[in-house]
C-alpha cells in the first residue's frame, strides 16, 4: 500500500511538472503576453486542480495569433492630420490603418435610429453585403435583419453572414439552414464543436458591422436582438450606441470582416506560416473636408492589445476629462492605476455603468475597481437602466465608440472593433449624449465590504479575467 502511495504521489508530481511545462512553453514560444493575475491564476490552478486545468488549457490558453512585429528604428512616424499627434504616432506604430475623413457621420440616438440606419444600410447594398454579430437573435428583430439580408441576394448581391457560435447559440438552426438555401452565406466563428482552430475556443467574435459594398459603414455595441433596438412592455430597450459612416472607413471594415470570414475557416494560420504579406484596401478618394475616424480593431489577430495601448496612453494625456460608459466595469489594475493617476493630477474623471446589468457576476467583480476609482477622486454614476453602449471620451480631443466593454475579456481576449472620432461635431454630441446619462443617473457611494464579500469578489474577478 505505501510503494502504491509512492508511486501515485510521484505521478501526480510529474504531470503537475508536466501541465507547467506545457503552460510555459506554450506561453513563451507563442509570444502569448499575459497579466500577472492571468499568469498567476492558470498556475496557482494547474497546481490545485491539474487534472481539470490542464486540458482547459490546451482547450482556452491561446490568446494571439500575430507575433509583434519589430520596427526598424528611423524618423519618428507620421501623426495624422486633425487628429492628436499622441494618438495617431501610436496607432501608427501599432500598424493600423491611419485616419480617414469620410462624406458623412451618423451617431444613433436611440433604438428606432439605430434600426433604421441598420435597415437603410443594407437596402443599400447592391453588389456586396456583409455583417458579422456576437448574437443575431430569433426574434421581431433577427427575423427583419435576414428578411432584409435575402432581399439583398434576390436582387443579385452577394451576401455574407458571420455569427459567433457561443453568442448565437440559440438561433434556430433551422433559420440558418433556411438562409443558405436561399443564397446568403453564413459561417459561424469558433463553433464549440469541430472547431478548424483548435485550442482557441475561448476567442470570441464580439465585433458587430455591416457594410455595404465597402462603402457604407453600420457598427457599434448593438447586437441582433430585441432588446437592443425596441421597447416591449415591461422592458425598454438597453440605452445603447450605434452610428452609420460613409466613406472610405466602411472599405477599412470591409477588409476587416473579409479576414474574420478567413479566420472562421481557420485559415488565418496557413496564411501566416505561408508568410505572405496583406496588403492594405483599396479605399475610395476621400473627401477634402468631412469628419475624421480611424477603425481600431483588438484582438487576437492584432500583436498589440491595441485599445488598451490608446486607454493607458490617453489617461496620461488627458488634461480636462475622460467619460467612460460601459456596461462591464472590469479593468486590467494598469489600466485602472493609470485611470486614478489621472484623478490625482486633477483630471475629472466619470464612469457610467448600470446600477444592475444583465450579468450578475460581471457586478460583482467590478466592485473593487468602483470603489478604487471613487476612493481617487473618481465620479462613478449608477444608470437605473441598463446601459450597453461602450464609449470613451478624452478631452475634446477624440472618442471611442463600439463594441468593446472595460473588462479584461473584451480588452485582452475578444475579437473587437472601435471607431476612434476626432470631429468636433461628433465629440459634441457623444459630450451631450453621455451628459444626457448622467443626468439620469445617481451617484455611486462605497462601502467597505465584508470579508466574505471581499473574498467573493476577488474570486469572481481572477476567474472572470479568463471566462
């Protein structure tokens, strides 16, 4: 019984060594950068629970695909003209595609706009459409959205649908089967099953775009659904942000779906070991004078967690403001110490999330960051409606709108997308918009937690990083 002791503890203490091993390696040859919680949370599990975390590894671990490039040093890069020179020289050298003035800007005031625009934009395709969403529901809303989709193919378009496979999981597979009879293409993006990317599971697809033969832009942090365009009785619609942009931005989108459209078939990585260059889109003539946007992706395709990147940079500086509404309130401690630095030299800064939003966890776990921010001077604002829109203002000097939430998933995991404005007029009115927030709201006051409070929130918050 003791040499069967021996042996058992001896064989949990090498596949213990083992699981280390493999999360090592497999985090230094991929370049796969993580936050010391993250590090600190898959070791401390592959020590306790080795037989269960290990495989949710192999099954979760990877979070990017591209490695960082290395720039040659040479003269400092170009900023782009009408946009801050801090912002612009570090989306520059993050490699991303530089601003772009555009005919026209549209920020959805409301639901019904918002649906509209929606509706509008793909009525106007006529050569091709494409849409990508994290959930495209069965309901008065996803039923309207495909009828309108199969419009666009009756009249000779070609049409392209790409969902996420966790955030649609219930659509009926039998309105999916009934949109590839009639024509539409439709692939679902890292499906839980038979996945071509193995081990990426846990990289969603959280953007949401539409456009229209690269010309016409529909995106923001609205999803497919009911909930996020209509009142019903009982449940008004989420206070959400949306916005619809003509130009050459909708080609810079276009370029970025038609690469998740690859990736969805996973063959983002034979390109990659193939070595071949990505040339950049094709963009229509942009107008002399028109508002000024900039696409900004994250994700696991990007080296770089590139919004991130702006929102540390942007919290050093700021010198008046900066307006954070978002229904997730779960930063990253850089980002949250940068957010207090950024009090105590005097700037104001206001977060706006929900007083109770769709995630009960998500609430839990953004405790402590809430009551940090308060305790540095920090105005934190408490929506009695459920608040889905995700913006940052900085100064007047730019703004983010789109589909990422302040919480380390969307920061350090999912596939996003932004939209950096730079136009007075748009940073006016998201001013008023987020204004007209605030009015509603009631201030947030913190309370010392319990221990068992404490703890309860630590827990959720270290799993949360990586769920």
């Amino acid at each position: 019984m003791i040499r069967v002791a021996v042996l058992s503890g001896l064989g949990h203490a090498i596949f213990v060594a083992v699981g280390l091993l493999v999360y090592v390696m497999g985090t230094r040859i991929g370049h796969q950068r993580r936050h010391p919680s993250a590090a600190m949370g898959w070791v401390l599990g592959i020590v306790t629970f080795p037989y269960l975390v290990v495989p949710l590894f192999l099954l979760f671990g990877t979070r990017k695909f591209a490695r960082p490039a290395r720039r040659p040093h040479g003269p400092p890069l170009e900023a782009t003209e009408g946009g801050p020179p801090w912002a612009t020289r570090l989306l520059a050298s993050l490699e991303l595609a530089p601003a772009v003035r555009n005919a026209q800007v549209v920020l959805h005031a409301d639901g019904t706009q918002a649906l509209q625009g929606l509706l509008a934009t793909i009525a106007s395709a006529r050569h091709r459409l494409d849409l990508c969403t994290y959930v495209f529901a069965y309901d008065e809303v996803g039923r309207e959205v495909a009828r309108a989709l199969l419009d666009c193919v009756h009249r000779g378009g070609r049409g392209r649908r790409l969902v996420d496979a966790w955030g649609s999981m219930r659509t009926p597979p039998g309105m999916v089967r009934a949109l590839r009879r009639q024509g539409l293409q439709v692939r679902r993006f890292m499906p839980l099953l038979h996945n071509p990317l193995h081990g990426r599971t846990n990289l969603r697809n959280h953007r949401k775009l539409v456009v229209a033969d690269g010309e016409r832009l529909w995106s923001g942090g609205r999803n497919l659904a009911c909930e996020y365009f209509i009142d019903r009785p009982g449940n008004p619609a989420w206070a959400d942000l949306s916005y619809e942009v003509h130009g050459p931005l909708a080609a810079q989108a276009q370029a970025q779906f038609a690469t998740d459209w690859r990736v969805a078939r996973g063959l983002v990585l034979r390109r990659r070991r193939k070595a071949r260059s990505t040339a950049a889109p094709a963009l229509p003539a942009p107008p002399a004078h028109g508002p000024l946007a900039q696409w900004l992706p994250s994700g696991p395709d990007h080296a770089d967690d590139t919004v991130h990147a702006l929102l540390l940079a942007a919290a050093y500086h700021a010198q008046r403001r900066i307006v954070a509404v978002t229904p997730y309130f779960v930063p990253d401690d850089a980002l949250l110490d940068a957010w207090c630095l950024a009090c105590r030299r005097g700037v104001q800064v206001s977060v706006v999330v929900p007083a109770r939003s769709n995630h009960r966890l998500a609430d839990l776990a953004r405790e402590r960051a809430l009551r940090q921010l308060a305790a540095a001077g920090a105005r934190v604002w408490l929506s009695p409606a459920m608040v889905h829109a995700k913006a940052v203002l900085i100064d007047d000097e730019l703004a983010l709108v789109g589909s990422l939430n302040l919480d380390a998933r969307s920061l350090f995991l999912n596939y996003e997308a932004m939209t950096v404005f730079y136009g007075p007029q748009e940073l006016h009115w998201l001013a008023q918009w987020s204004d007209q927030l605030l009015a509603s709201a009631r201030p947030y006051h913190a309370r010392a937690p319990s221990w068992l409070r404490d703890v309860i929130e630590g827990v959720v918050r270290s799993v949360g990083f990586q769920l």
